[in-house]
C-alpha cells in the first residue's frame, strides 16, 4: 500500500510539471487530480477497514512455538525434570526434538553438583555402554524435592511393640508393598506397607503402638535374627534369614510364609544374599557357606577368605563381596569356582567395616566411624575415603553407618544415631538434606521404589511411604 502511494504522488508530481512547461489546459489538469483524489481516498478507505488486521498481526502475543531455542532453554531450566521429560516433550514435536539433545541433560546433571559426576569416570563401563543422561538428570530432581520437602511429600510412620527388642534387620520386596522384619526376640514378621497408613492424613508423624502386621512368626529362630535376603527383590517368593541360632532358613511367601528348607551352618550365620536358586552365608566362623535350594540342605561349596568373622555380603552379576571384622574385603568368582581377589586392606583405624553397596559405577563399604570408602567396581582397589560423619570429641560415641544405598544419581546412608543423608553420588558425594528417625540407633535401611524403611534398637519400625502411593 505504502509503494501504490509513492507512484501515485510521483505520477501527480510529474504531471503538474510537464503541464506547467507546456501550458496544458486548467481543465485537463483538474480532470486529472480529480481521479487522483478519487484513487487516494479509495486507498485510505482500504487502509482503515484493514487497520485491525494489520494491528493484529504486528503486536501480537508472542508464543513458544516461536521462540529462540536459547530463551525456551532458558525457562527449561526453571522447570522440573520429570515435567520436562513427561510433559513439556509430549506438547508437540518442536520441544521434543529441543529436549531430546542428550548433550543438554549432562550439563543440566552438571549443574546441580560442585563436584565431578560420575565419581569414577574413567571406568571401562563408560566407554563400553552410553549414559542415560536424561534418566539420571530426572532422577536427582525427584529424589532431591521428595527429601527435601519430605513432611509434604511422605508420611512417616513408626511402629513399635510388635518386637519386643531390637529390630536388626529389614527388607523390601515387590516394589515396595512388602516388608520383612527380623530382630533379637528371634521373630520374624511380614508387613503389607499400605496397610499401616496413618488414621490422619495431616499427621506428620504417626506412631503405631497397636498394629499388626500380615503375618509373624515369634519363634522363627533359636536366636537373634541378623540378616535377610529374597531370591527376587522385584518379585519375591521366598525369603531368607540368618540368625545366631547357627541356620538359615528359607520361608515361602506363596504358603503363609511357612518354612520350606533349614540350612545348618555349625557356626552363627551373620549375613545372606542370593543369587537364583544360590544361598549364600556368612559365618562367624569366618567361612563362607553356600546352598543350593533344589540341592537340599546340604552345602554345595565353602571358603575361607578372612581372619574374622564376616560381617556382611553384597552380590553383583558372578561375584559375591565379602567385609570382614579383620578390615578386608574378598570378592569370589562364582563361575570360576575361586577366589577373584583376597585381603583387600580397608583404610580403616580403629574402625571396622558394616556395610557395602556395589553397583557398576561405584562400590563404597561404610564403617563404624562414620567413613564411606569408595573403591573401583571392576578391579576392586581402593580409591578414596568420605568422612561422612565426623569423628566426634573423645568424650561421645562414633557415627557408625549401618546402611547405604546408591543409584545412578543419588544415594543414601544411616547412621546408628539417627540421621539419614540423601547426596547425589557423585565426587565428593554431595549432600543436600538429612532427615531425622524419631526413635534411636538405627541398625539396617532398605530403599525400594521411593519407600525407605529402617529397623531400630528401640525396637521399632519406620517407613517414610510417597503420599501418592496411598492414593493409589
């Protein structure tokens, strides 16, 4: 329009002029300008019935569709990762070609850490298989504003006086639904976690001292009961116990949990795991048994790694770990039928170690003074030591850490005093929250699909259950 105005004035210009240089008629010159002003106010009438659309299309809203990358990247990183990855991916094609850029998720992971991520990054897993970025960036976001916000996002749950002494041992099987119980009254007790959901849903904490669980056995064993283990954390049908009494016993979920097999060790057994239809025991005898469940009762191989009694077991694809209380760790190759590595020195003083989690990024055996030691999974050397608790005056008791757990992204460790620290697992480990157990000297944690549960000395249960697993 604003090009049709030009010409037509230009047109009007040159025309008076070469009139004027010619003395051309007044008559042919209004006749002229006549159609001129007719041609102009037909344009200008135009104009004004299509100002609206013009306006429209000039100051409209902008959108997202329509944004730089660099300024939508900018919002994405206000958001939350699940958000991102469940739902802001879904709305069109657009965001999920923005998010699906994997580059973009590790930094978004190496933005919410101080340190290096992995703790081991040159390990050969690394360059043999490719790291979900994108799961474990949503994975520290979930757990980071579950823990931190953890009176709105859980309910904790304590249950007493269903043992009548301390609470040794914990397990969760079945995506969290089921819990087993075993302590030093020599019981055995099987929960629905569903089941005991507080009276009141505004209760912050809720303690039971009348409930009950799904099934007991008070004369499980002969003697405290230390350690339990399933043949299928995702989907258990059998259950094992460890206990002082010199057995270990295998309970059939499917039959009332009745006893099915005894395996008799001839020395207190103080540690289990599983692997198939494989048992495996420690012994305060300093030996290691295994059982075979279709094999009978008898056992099917033994060996001695340690000086000490062992203290705790830990599985991984073919390879059994062992702690000892003489400070070293063995790990056996159960397709070779031998040792893989013996008298693995732990850097400890006067402490000796409790527990061990070992997944294929990292493997860290905690001690009783409040130390995470770190070692290399695939040659099983030592590396580095956390103090994650540390050592208090002369005159007060250490921190021992009786529990860890680790993922991908997160991890989380117990102390018998109390506290349990969640930090993303990473090089230092880094902590963002610690939350308090109500009662006191916490022995064993267990985490499964967002459920933790711990067993206590005062002879007590607590759970720490999402809230939207009771909406379910």
């Amino acid at each position: 329009m604003i090009s049709q105005l030009h010409n037509i004035y230009k047109s009007v210009f040159n025309y008076k002029t070469v009139s004027t240089v010619r003395c051309a008629g007044i008559a042919d010159m209004c006749e002229t300008l006549q159609s001129v002003k007719d041609e102009l106010t037909e344009i200008e009438n135009e104009l004004a019935t299509n100002t609206e659309t013009y306006d429209e299309y000039d100051c409209g809203s902008p959108s997202l569709l329509d944004m730089p990358v660099e300024i939508l990247l900018k919002i994405c990183s206000f958001l939350d990762a699940h958000f991102l990855k469940y739902t802001l991916s879904k709305v069109c094609q657009r965001f999920d070609d923005i998010l699906a850029d994997d580059h973009l998720w590790k930094y978004w992971v190496h933005s919410k850490i101080k340190g290096s991520f992995p703790a081991l990054p040159r390990l050969k897993i690394w360059e043999e298989t490719q790291t979900d970025w994108e799961a474990v960036c949503v994975e520290m976001d979930v757990e980071m504003k579950k823990w931190t916000n953890v009176k709105d996002t859980t309910r904790h749950i304590v249950v007493k006086d269903v043992h009548f002494a301390s609470v040794d041992t914990v397990l969760l099987v079945n995506n969290g639904d089921l819990c087993i119980s075993g302590g030093r009254d020599r019981g055995l007790a099987l929960w629905n976690v569903l089941d005991i959901h507080p009276h009141d849903e505004s209760d912050n904490i809720t303690t039971f001292t009348d409930a009950r669980p799904k099934l007991i056995k008070h004369d499980a064993h002969a003697g405290w009961v230390w350690d339990l283990a399933a043949d299928s954390i995702d989907s258990a049908t059998t259950i094992y116990s460890a206990s002082w009494d010199n057995t270990v016993k295998a309970w059939d979920l499917e039959a009332g949990f009745e006893c099915k097999q005894i395996f008799r060790c001839g020395m207190s057994a103080l540690s289990v795991v599983t692997i198939g239809y494989e048992v495996i025991t420690g012994l305060y005898s300093k030996k290691i048994l295994s059982f075979d469940l279709r094999s009978g009762s008898t056992p099917t191989y033994s060996y001695k790694p340690h000086k000490g009694p062992v203290l705790a077991l830990q599985s991984y694809n073919n390879m059994i770990a062992s702690l000892s209380e003489d400070k070293t760790m063995a790990v056996w190759d159960r397709v070779a039928g031998k040792l893989f590595v013996s008298d693995v020195k732990i850097p400890t003083d006067k402490a000796y170690p409790v527990c061990i989690s070992w997944n294929p990024s990292a493997l860290y055996i905690g001690d009783s003074k409040g130390c995470l030691h770190l070692f290399n999974p695939e040659d099983h050397k030592y590396v580095r030591t956390h103090e994650i608790w540390p050592e208090p005056p002369i005159i007060k008791p250490s921190s021992k850490i009786t529990g860890c757990h680790q993922s991908p992204g997160n991890m989380i460790v117990c102390s018998d005093r109390g506290e349990i620290k969640f930090m993303y697992n990473c090089h230092p480990p880094q902590e963002y929250t610690t939350v308090k157990s109500s009662t006191f000297d916490v022995t064993q944690l267990r985490y499964l699909n967002g459920v933790l549960v711990v067993g206590t000395c005062d002879s007590a249960l607590e759970f720490w259950v999402p809230r939207e697993r009771y909406s379910h």
